[in-house]
C-alpha cells in the first residue's frame, strides 16, 4: 500500500494531496472552515482514524466510539462531493453527497446535511440530517 503521506489526491478528493490537505489536520493542525474540517473527516473514515473522529466530533453529541475497525461489512468510501458550505459566525452547514459500497454491495449515496459549531477557534461537528434524495 502507498504511505499515506504521498496520497494523491487526498482521501477527500483534493488534488493537493493527503500532505497539504487533510493530513495536517489530523495531526493536529487547526481546520480553518468548517467545510475543511467535514472534509478532515470524511478522509478520517477513509483512513479509520477514529481517535480523530471522535476529537473533532462536538462533546455534547459525541458517541463513545464508533467501533470503526469491527464495522462488518467494512465500507470502501468512493468519494466525496461537497455541495454547499455555509458559515454564520460561529455556526456552519456543509451539505454533502459520500459515496460508499459496503463490502460487495452496490455504491450508494450517503446525502448528509451537517452542522458545525466553533469554539475556542476549533470547528467541532455537532449532528447531521439525512435528507431523502
Ligand atoms: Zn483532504
């Protein structure tokens, strides 16, 4: 498998590369935007990095563990589309569209409309609605 630190693009689409995107941030570096910080995200499943999941996941939301590595079938992330990112102050909406396959399944679309609040300048999820699409 190719080292992580070389992933191009990143796991989030980006062209830029998994070392100037989302590999920053999951070693810690602040998410500037809350659609940086989705995006962060959708990597970190891509990659099962659940400690980060559950870092960036707001505290009054969060669940104990997601039990990403025991998770059967496994899912295999297809992609990403962020469709809309809004931000009002504090508060911010990133509308997306994950493509996953679970095991052998056929691909299917995950459509979440999700919410993010920042604090101490740290973006933090807070919770998602799955519209029906
Ligand atoms: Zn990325």
């Amino acid at each position: 498998m190719q080292a992580i630190d070389t992933l191009t693009p990143c796991p989030c689409g980006n062209d830029a590369g998994y070392a100037r995107c989302c590999g920053p941030l999951h070693e810690g570096g602040v998410a500037h935007t809350a659609e940086a910080l989705m995006r962060s995200r959708y990597s970190a499943y891509v990659l099962k990095r659940e400690d980060y999941l559950l870092a960036t996941w707001h505290p009054s939301t969060r669940p104990a563990s997601l039990k990403l590595a025991a998770q059967q079938p496994a899912p295999t992330w297809l992609g990403l589309d962020v469709k809309r990112h809004e931000e009002a102050g504090v508060h911010a909406t990133v509308e997306f569209i994950a493509r996953l396959r679970y095991g052998g399944g056929k691909a299917q679309r995950m459509h979440e409309i999700s919410r993010f609040v920042q604090e101490q300048g740290r973006w933090y999820y807070l919770d998602g609605q799955f519209p029906q699409s």
